[in-house]
C-alpha cells in the first residue's frame, strides 16, 4: 500500500517538509504502523492518541474566551466538539479491546500515558502557551496535517470497525487544516504577524520531528 501524497501535499506541514521530507515521513508512517499489535498495545496507542485529543479540547476552549475574531470563535467551537468526539472515540474503542475495568485502571485520565518521547508532551505544552493569533493558528493546521498523515498511514492497517471511525477523525482533521489556513490568510496580514507565524511554523514542526522519531525508535 501506499499513500497518496497529493491528498496531503497542499497543508502548510507538507510544504514546510518539501518533498523529500514528506515521502520520508509517509515511509515512516507506514513502517511504524504496520506493526503487529494486540489488544493491550492497541489500547496503549489509543490512549497516546487521546491525550492529544483531549488536550485540544481544553486549549482550544481556553482560547475561545479570549479571541475577538468571530468568524475565528465560530471555527474554535466546531474543532472543540470535534476534539472531544475524538476523546470519546479512543476511548471507547480501548473499552472495547480490554474492556472498562482495564481502562479505569491504567488510563482512568485522559492527559495521562507512557509516551515514547518527552517530546510528545512537550508539544501539547507549546500548543496550550501560544499566545496571540497567529500561533494559535499555526498549532491548529500544522500539527492537525501533521496528525493527518499519521492517520492516512494507519489506516490500511487497521480492523474495520476502528477504520470507520478513523474515517470520521480524517475528515475532521481536513476541515481544520482548511480552516486554519483560511483565517491565517484572512487575519494575519501584518508583516510582524507574518514574521511570528512563520518562527512559529518551523518551531512546531522541529518539535513534531522530535516526536515521530521518539515513535520510530519506541515498541509501542
């Protein structure tokens, strides 16, 4: 199988990549992915992802009260309720692999995981300490394209029932990339503005970085 890079290529995370930077991140995806996992692995790796899912639900809603942009509120409270249906769709697919009680017991907080780099953690910390506009914005359509590829890796190698759902947190992912974009476009238009955004964009993708190869080299 391989992914169809012209579905991701126009994100901002891929053009920052360029191209040989992007085919090695699919290669990657594809090769971490593909692993042979159990129900207790693929439960750990779903609660890797859910933290991220729901430490975007509590930034992105700190940020809604504090933005002035309307259109900007109206984009935050969507991503917010995608968020956490995301929360809730990892959380119920390690409930069906090893069932309640496993979960109440070893990933009972959903900020809370054995993570294969510090870096993973170091990347929600950034996200919830952007301050202003224009970084805000860049977490949400660098770091969601960045969870795209992830995501369009995965897919193929996954049951049924938890590739449906992945479907779902694919088209989400899109929509705030697109959105993202759009209102950097949009509302950040000063060359100051432009210059924070830009720092900001290599600032998370260097982190990102950090973090694919923290999975790479884990056995998670």
């Amino acid at each position: 199988m391989t992914i169809e890079l012209a579905q991701l290529i126009d994100s901002r995370f891929a053009q920052i990549m360029g191209p040989e930077g992007v085919a090695k991140f699919a290669e990657q995806g594809l090769a971490f992915f593909s692993r042979q996992r159990g129900p207790e692995e693929l439960a750990h790796l779903f609660a890797i992802f859910r933290v991220g899912e729901h430490h975007a639900v509590v930034t992105i809603g700190q940020w809604l009260k504090s933005t002035s942009e309307l259109e900007v509120k109206d984009g935050y409270a969507r991503l917010i309720w995608d968020e956490a249906r995301h929360t809730r769709i990892w959380t119920q697919r390690m409930t069906e692999l090893v069932g309640e009680d496993r979960v109440e017991r070893f990933y009972p907080d959903p900020t809370k995981v054995t993570a294969p780099s510090a870096e993973y953690f170091r990347l929600w910390d950034e996200y919830a300490k952007a301050d202003g506009l224009a970084k805000r914005l860049a977490y949400i359509y660098v770091v969601d394209a960045w969870a795209g590829f992830a995501y369009t890796a995965y897919i193929s190698y996954i049951d049924p029932v938890t590739k449906w759902h992945l479907e779902t947190i694919l088209a989400d992912e899109r929509f705030h990339v697109a959105f993202g974009q759009k209102m950097a476009e949009k509302y950040v238009t000063s060359p100051q503005d432009r210059e924070t955004i830009a720092r900001e964009e290599e600032k998370i993708v260097t982190i990102l970085r950090n973090v694919t190869d923290g999975f790479l080299r884990s056995e998670v």
